[in-house]
C-alpha cells in the first residue's frame, strides 16, 4: 500500500500534541513547544541543568558526593509528559518511525561526546524481557544515531546476566542495589572494548544506576572512557534546577 493512501486512511498525527500533521513522525508547533530541550550550562559529569553557569566541567553536588561509574553524560530533553508521551510510544507501541528523530536529538546533544573512534551501544535488556517486547528500543536507537553520525555500532558488547525487576517505584539506594552485577561483557567483546570509547544509548535516564553498572563492567573490561547519550532524562536535585 502507498504512503499517500496509508495517509489517507490513517492521517498521521502529533505524538505528543494528538493534533493532525504533514506526515508520520512530525511534531506539530504545540509538540515542539510543550518539550524542553535540555542546554548548557549543566553538571559536567550526569549532564543535570543548572540555573547559572557555574564554569566548564562544575559537577552536581550529588556527583561530587558519590561519583558515578560513568564519565559524561548528555541527555537531549527533559523527561516531563511530553516526552513521556513520545517514549511510551517509542518503547511500547511500535512507533519506531520516531527512532531518526530521536537520533538528530543524541547527535546534537552528543556533539561534544561523539568521535569517529567511539563506539556507541545500547543498554541491554535480559532475553526475557526481549521477548515479551520483541525489540530492544536502545538498540533501535543506538543504530540510527550511528546512521546519521558514521559512528561504529556494537550491540552486543553488554549482556544482561541477570534478570531484575522494573527499577519504576525504587528508591535511588534501592536501584542500585537491584542492578549492581547484573550486566557484563560477553565474551567475543572483550578485545573490542580494550581502550576504547564506549557511548552507552538509552531512552530515558533516571537516576543513573543503570548506566553506572553498565559502565562499570565495561570499565572492567579495559574501556578508557565511557559514556552516556540518552533521549531524556529525569531532572531533580541539580543546583537550582529547572
Ligand atoms: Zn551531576
């Protein structure tokens, strides 16, 4: 069936607006309006927003207080009900069409990360979960930003060795211990990593556990640097955060 007939029948719409748009994956004026892209200045090290500029590379209180296992993270919009709404979308509805435009999203916010000798790769979900969702919405991800920046792709650097309940309704203490030791490098990966610079992609960072454990088994593994490109993330406790 053409694309001008599918429109025809099913007239694309704003995913987070609801209002009728041009085609399949636009935001209308109200969409773009509603969500808040996350810009400078803001924590060198987890990327949370500040409301002054405080100088390059000033980390959070809550970074300082207990460092996390990664080393930079950028996320490009806020996590709010906009984004949420694109998301849930994203991860639950099959909207992958909205996988490019998120990639522009990372590629912007990752300029300053992102280097034709990093190698980006998804957070891994367990084989379990896998199945009942039949796609891994990271690993959507981490393939269209490496569409749209030549950047190296691995998706099967990490493994989820354990699985372990949804983090949703964890305190941060709580998350932590919940993915402590529950991801590590598959064997074949190994002699990828050694050295090098990983960017771990995910949807939506909350309270950065994920990510730490993550970047802590590839740290173990011999990865000079890694990091942490995310759609959105959750902001709460920056200095004067918005
Ligand atoms: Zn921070």
């Amino acid at each position: 069936m053409s694309r001008h007939v599918l429109d025809a029948l099913m007239p694309p719409h704003c995913p987070v607006s609801g209002e009728l748009v041009a085609g399949p994956s636009l935001l209308s004026g109200a969409g773009w309006i509603a969500l808040h892209f996350i810009e400078e200045p803001f924590c060198g090290r987890c990327g949370i927003p500040f409301a002054a500029d405080y100088g390059d590379d000033v980390e959070c209180p809550s970074c300082i207080a207990s460092p996390p296992a990664f080393d930079r993270v950028r996320a490009a919009v806020v996590y709010d009900d906009a984004s949420h709404k694109l998301i849930v979308g994203f991860k639950h509805s099959d909207r992958t069409e909205l996988a490019p435009v998120f990639a522009q999203w990372l590629a912007r916010a990752g300029a300053s990360l992102l280097t034709v000798q990093s190698i980006i790769t998804p957070t891994p979900l367990h084989p379990s979960r896998l199945l009942s969702r039949r796609y891994n919405q990271s690993a959507i991800l981490a393939q269209a930003l490496s569409k749209r920046t030549g950047a190296s792709v691995a998706l099967d650097l990490l493994e989820r060795v354990r699985a372990t309940p949804p983090q949703k309704n964890l305190s941060a203490d709580a998350r932590q211990r919940n993915v402590a030791g529950a991801f590590a490098v598959s064997e074949s990966a190994s002699a990828q990593i050694k050295g090098r610079h990983i960017v771990l992609i995910d949807d939506v960072l909350t309270t950065g556990a994920t990510l730490s454990a993550c970047a802590r088994a590839l740290k173990k593994a011999g990865a000079a640097r890694v990091d942490g490109l995310i759609v959105a993330k959750v902001v709460k406790g920056g200095i004067g955060a918005i």
